[in-house]
C-alpha cells in the first residue's frame, strides 16, 4: 500500500482547540483513557446541540487529532501511542460516553487503521502504518457487504475500482478510506487503501438517521479508482496470502460496538443521575413521602438495577477485549481457526448483552429522571437514539444462535462478513 497523496482539510494540528499541544502525549493505558475523559468530557458539555445541527464533525475528528487518540495504535517509532487494543477498546468506550458517534468513528477507524495488519504483507503494513501515524490521518472505510461488491478492473499494473456503497462511516471527514472488491471474472477478494480526497470518490451526503448522527455513514460512489496493484494488501504477484488471522476483522469491529455500546450507556447513566441528583422532584403522592428524589425507594432500586447490569457487561466485555487484544497482538501465523471461533463466540455474548440491557437503560432513565426530563432541552434521548440505530446493525437472534451453538452443540461459527 503506497499512498502518498495525504493532503485533507482535517489533518491540521493547530486551532485554539488544541488544548493538548505543550503536553506530552501519555506513556500508560491509564493515561491513555484520561485523555480520552478529557475528549468525553468536552464533547459531552455540547453533544445535543451538534447532534441536532448534524454537520459533517470536522471539528470533532479535529479534536481526537489533537488530543493524540488517532494515533493510539500507531507505531511508537513513527510517533504513534503503539498500544494495545485492550486500551483502544476503553477508550473508544470512553469517548462515547460523550458522544456515540464520535466513540463510534474512533472505533472504525482502529479496525480500518489495522486492516493492513489483518490482510497485508510485512511491507504493505510498515508503509501504511508510517503513513498515518506520522501524518495524524483519520480512516473510514467504504466496505459495507450488505450492498454489491465494487467491482474491480485490472488494467495493466492498476486496479480500478467502481461501485455504490450504501453506507461508509467516516466519509467526507476521513482522510483514508479502504476500498473492497471483487476482481472481474473472479471470486477474489481485494482490499486498499486510497486517499479520501479524489474525484472518483463522491459522497451522497445523505446520513439523516435517528441516530448516530455524526458519523458521516452516507452513501458513497466509488467512480474509477486506481490503485496500483502493489497496493493489494496481502497479494504477492497477484496472489493472495491467506491466514486465519486475516478473519479477526469481524470479531474486532462487533466488540467496537460492544464498546462504544456501552459507553453510550454509562453515558446515560450519568447524565441520569446527574438529573435526578438536582432536578427530579420525590412523588408527594405515595404515603412514603421524601424530601428529595435522591430518597426516594423506587429511584435507588431502579439505579441499582441498571448500574448492575452495565457493570456485569463492562466485565464481560473487558474479559473479551484481553483475549482478542492477545491474539490481535500475537504473531500473524500462531492463531487457529478454534481459538479464532471461541473468540469470537465471547465476543456475540458480549455484544448481545450490552445491547439488550443498554437499550434498557436507554429508555427507562426516563423513568427515573421524571416527566421534565423528557423535554427536548435535556436532551436525554440522544442515548436511546443512538443505540437504537446502531444495534440494529445485524439482528441480535444471530449472536444468540452463535453462542447456543457453541454452548450446546460445541460448534464454532465459520468466518463470515457478520461473525
């Protein structure tokens, strides 16, 4: 993967924003997520007034620039953070906290920005991760396998790609995106990645859901790249180099969403409690009469409740993020197809219970937050909404399947775009 034209209106390091350029960039995971509270907390103090004006976040990605997060997983010779993706899952977690759909965008790009690693050769990987390590570039990923495969021509020593894309989170906002195919006449599958920035790459603009508004996940028209092809990652002399490894893409990204899942919900809790705390008044009408909400036994039992489920979640989904991190971090050729399996089965169990118990805690904040705290001003709807979009991702039924095959039937599931 040769790239070189890295040119982006996202990609400057300066602005009154940048609170974190005289600082050091952290040397821990600790440090690591603190600096990703910091993004949280910045992005949480106006996510409903951003949400609701729904404009490509340039400023936002600025931000997670600034603040070094871009560059978490990125070679520490190169200027990158070179941590583990135990850490980059926490902090995906914690900026969604803030806002969903910037934890959301994060997340794609730790999984888009180790698709070299996943699928490429020693060297297709060393240049991709120079390249944007040391120029602080955001990807996106125009990979959607709901929608017809692009189609790819070879003519000469180029590839190009052509086709529609229904959904490309990232979009006008990244700098990178990766490109997969179908070679014509073939079943062979090819990844690249190309600057955003081209004509042959047009975005519909046209990303309106109900949530997770701002992670620019429109349509795009892929209109005639050209990629060399020494820049398919993984082909040597046009032939694939297959590995086991090359399937953790799928298992990586669905404990993204375990991740930015639940700190979309923890994000709720806190700013339900946070409510409750100062604003919701006890129910004079119950014989038990309180003088502050805060006192009031349906409250603390109902707090109690959500804030048990979320915790027994994050313990899953940390347990799930050490052991994917291990193998993600292992030597390419030591993974075996069982141990790729069992992976990816802990990771649709955890999945599966953030989902349904932060769809939970989405909606019944409402109820321990009171009637006032429906107003569109409070905005506490942007956790429900944003959940609700992105857990209907692929249908839930599935996972369960997966695990209770696994359970009952000791049947790991085969690689597929989905598992």
């Amino acid at each position: 993967m040769t790239i070189t034209d890295t040119a982006s209106p996202t990609t400057n390091n300066s602005g009154p924003e940048n609170r974190w350029a005289n600082q050091a960039r952290p040397s821990t995971a600790a440090g690591w997520i603190r600096r990703a509270a910091e993004v949280s907390t910045i992005l949480a103090a106006d996510a409903v007034e951003r949400d609701n004006a729904n404009q490509p976040p340039f400023a936002e990605v600025q931000l997670l620039k600034n603040s070094g997060l871009v560059t978490l997983l990125g070679p520490a010779g190169h200027g990158g953070g070179g941590e583990t993706w135990d850490t980059a899952y926490r902090v995906i977690r914690e900026v969604a906290r803030g806002d969903g759909s910037i934890g959301q965008l994060l997340g794609y790009h730790y999984l888009w920005a180790w698709a070299a690693r996943l699928v490429a050769t020693e060297d297709q990987i060393s240049a991709v991760e120079e390249l944007y390590t040391t120029n602080n570039l955001l990807f996106g990923g125009a990979v959607n396998p709901r929608d017809s495969d692009l189609t790819i021509v070879e003519e000469g020593d180029e590839l190009v790609f052509t086709g529609h894309k229904s959904f490309s989170t990232g979009g006008r906002v990244s700098d990178l995106t990766v490109l997969e195919g179908i070679l014509e006449g073939t079943d062979t599958h090819i990844f690249a990645i190309v600057p955003t920035e081209q004509p042959a790459i047009v975005f519909g603009n046209d990303w309106n859901n109900l949530g997770q508004r701002l992670t620019e996940s429109g349509s795009v028209d892929i209109r005639g790249v050209r990629v060399d092809w020494a820049s398919a990652a993984g082909f040597v002399g046009k032939v694939f180099q297959p590995l086991v490894y090359n399937t953790l893409n799928v298992p990586t990204i669905q404990l993204v969403f375990a991740n930015f899942y639940l700190g979309i919900a923890q994000g709720a809790i806190a700013t339900a409690t946070e409510y409750t705390r100062e604003k919701t008044r006890s129910w004079p009408y119950g014989g038990d009469n309180k003088p502050s909400a805060s006192e009031e036994w349906y409250l603390l039992e109902g707090y109690g409740e959500l804030a048990s489920k979320l915790w027994a979640d994050e313990a899953l989904i940390d347990k799930a993020g050490a052991e994917i991190s291990a193998v993600l971090h292992a030597p390419r050729e030591t993974l075996t197809e069982r141990r790729r399996g069992e992976i990816a089965v802990l990771i649709a169990a955890a999945k599966l219970r953030i989902a349904e118990d932060g769809l939970e805690v989405t909606t019944k904040v409402f109820e321990l937050t009171g009637a006032r705290a429906s107003s569109n001003t409070v905005g506490l709807d942007i956790f429900w909404r944003n959940l609700r979009t992105h857990t209907l991702h692929d249908p839930l039924p599935y996972k369960k399947r997966e695990v209770g095959q696994y359970v009952l039937l000791n049947e790991i599931p085969e690689p597929s775009w989905y598992t």
